[in-house]
C-alpha cells in the first residue's frame, strides 16, 4: 500500500504534535504511528478513483439496459456519483491533502464484470437488464463498505465533518442499492 503524503494543513496532524525522532519529517500521533491516518487517506484515495471511474462506466449501462425504468435509476445515480465525488474533493481539502485517486483495483474488476454481462446478453432482453442490475448492486455494495469503514475510521481520527461527508455518499449508496433492488422485484 502506498504512503499518503502528508500536508502542513492536515487536521489529524494538530498543533503541538512533534516531528518524529527518526528525522522523516512525518509527525507522530497515535494514529499516524499505528498508520490508521495512512490507511485512511489510502481509502480515500481509492474510493475517489472508484467514483471518478463510474462517472465512465454508468453511461455505458445506461446505454445498454433496455427498461426505462432501470436507465432513469441509473441516470439519476450517474449525476449523484458525480457529486460524490465532488465531496470527495472537498474530504481531501478538509484533510489537507492534494486530490489524488488511487487504482480501485476492485471497482476495476467489478466493472470488468458488469461489462461482461452486457457482452453475453442480448440486447433488449430481461436477462440483460438483471445482469446491469445484479453487476450494480454489486458496485453499490463495495461503495457501501468503503463508505462505512472510511466513515468509522473519520470518526476514530476525530473528523466529524469529514465523516458526515461520508456519511452522505453513503446514505446515497444505500439509496441506489435499495431502487435497484425494487426495480429488479418488478421484472
């Protein structure tokens, strides 16, 4: 895993806290000595990457599902994830970081998924339209984790606004998880 850079401005790095000993230049904290601070910004570099990269992918699904109903769902979504991602600008700013994404190697593989099983369905077909919604729910489950754990850990680094920030993609995340799950009962 990469090391997360850290900035003059980062709130998890208060005044008062102490260069270490080693002469690194990172400051010490418990948190950052443990490496939760580490693994948090990893997270959120990652989860970044995994909105930015479905701002790409949901037009492609959008494209390819044949229920009006599904392609609405999932059009509305594609303008929520770009606002989450928006908010993910802001975490980085709140945490002093530079806006960075990191490879989503599993958000990666679960496109990958959800483009194979518009490859292997005929078009305008039921089975098609469940497969984008089966691959969705998918992603939307990822999220959902990502989002819960990165939102415990802002709150154990003594973040709240940047877990509240979190906490809204991740009630997002949910929401979206929840229509596609109605629209797949109605199919």
């Amino acid at each position: 895993m990469a090391k997360a850079s850290k900035s003059k401005k980062s709130p998890a790095l208060s005044p008062g806290v102490k260069k270490d000993s080693t002469g690194s230049g990172k400051k010490n904290t418990p948190d950052t000595e443990n490496g939760l601070l580490d693994l948090f910004v990893d997270g959120i570099k990652d989860i970044y990457w995994a909105e930015k990269h479905l701002t790409k992918a949901i037009p492609k699904m959008i494209r390819s599902s044949s229920s009006k109903e599904l392609a609405n769902a999932l059009t509305e979504h594609l303008e929520v994830t770009k606002t989450q991602a928006v908010r993910l600008e802001k975490v980085f700013d709140l945490l002093g970081e530079k806006i960075q994404a990191k490879k989503c190697d599993a958000m990666e593989g679960l496109s990958k998924e959800g483009e194979g099983i518009i490859e292997n369905t005929d078009p305008g077909t039921e089975a098609r339209d469940l497969g984008i919604i089966m691959a969705s729910q998918k992603v939307e489950h990822y999220e959902i984790a990502s989002y819960t754990g990165l939102s415990k850990l802002a709150g154990k680094l003594g973040f709240p606004e940047v877990a509240d920030l979190l906490n809204q993609n991740l009630n997002e995340e949910i929401d979206a998880d929840n229509k596609l799950g109605a629209i797949a009962d109605n199919k």
